[in-house]
C-alpha cells in the first residue's frame, strides 16, 4: 500500500498533510463516512421491517419522515463540506503544488458519494417510486 501511494503521488504531497488544521479535514471526514454507514445500515433496517410487516400481513411503521430526513443530510451535508474544503480549507492550508492530487481526490469523492446517493435514495424509497407499495 505504502508503495502504491508513493508512486500514486508526490512526495511532497504526502509529507505534512495533517499538520495545522488538517486533523479537521480528518474528522469531519471520519464522521462522513460514519454517517455513511450510519444512513446505509438504518435503511436496510427499514427494509427488514417492512419485509416482517408483510410477511405477518401487518403495516409497517411509517419510517417516511425519518427517511427523508437522512437522505436530505447526505444531500446536503457532504457537498457542502466538500465545497468548504475546496474553498477555505485547501486555499489555507493547503499546498499549492498539490492541488491537481487533491481536486482528483475530491473528484472520486464525489463520484462515491453519488454513488451512495444512489443506493440510499433506492434502498428508502425503491418500492414507492417503482409503485409497488
């Protein structure tokens, strides 16, 4: 791995990139990806609940609202915190011969968090926008 990355980027890149307030950059993205699993986990749940619910002919809890209320904070919250990273973050303390290693990275950020857009928005609402519910 550690040779991977070596020749993926320049050292110069890799070298002090949590030093200052980078440790900020670090959490707030921990946390993403914990709210990730987080919103991944708790809509399975949901899909269990209402496979149970019409297995026992019973109606399932209405989960809509807490649904849409996850979905909106992962529409909202990563691009936003990409956004800020980009703009504030990178320009203070970023380094400025790196920036074309961390537009790309941002980019495949991006694209995995379309990606889980994707699957979230299929996993809460894939029967009602197919209309079998």
């Amino acid at each position: 791995m550690t040779s991977f990355l070596a020749e993926a980027l320049p050292p110069e890149c890799m070298a002090g990139t949590f030093v200052s307030n980078g440790w900020i950059a670090l959490v707030i993205t921990i946390l993403g990806l914990l709210f990730a699993l987080y919103a991944l986990a708790k809509g399975l749940q949901w899909l269990g609940e209402q496979t149970m619910a019409k297995r026992s002919n019973t109606t399932p809890p209405d989960r809509h609202s807490a649904k849409s209320t996850l979905l909106i904070l992962w529409i909202l919250l990563p691009p936003s915190w990409m956004y800020c990273e980009h703009i504030f973050l990178y320009r203070a303390f970023g380094k400025p011969d790196c920036f074309d290693a961390f537009a790309h990275a941002q980019w495949i950020v991006a694209t995995g968090w379309l990606a889980t857009l994707a699957v979230l928005v299929f996993i809460y609402f894939g029967r009602e926008i197919s209309g079998k519910d």
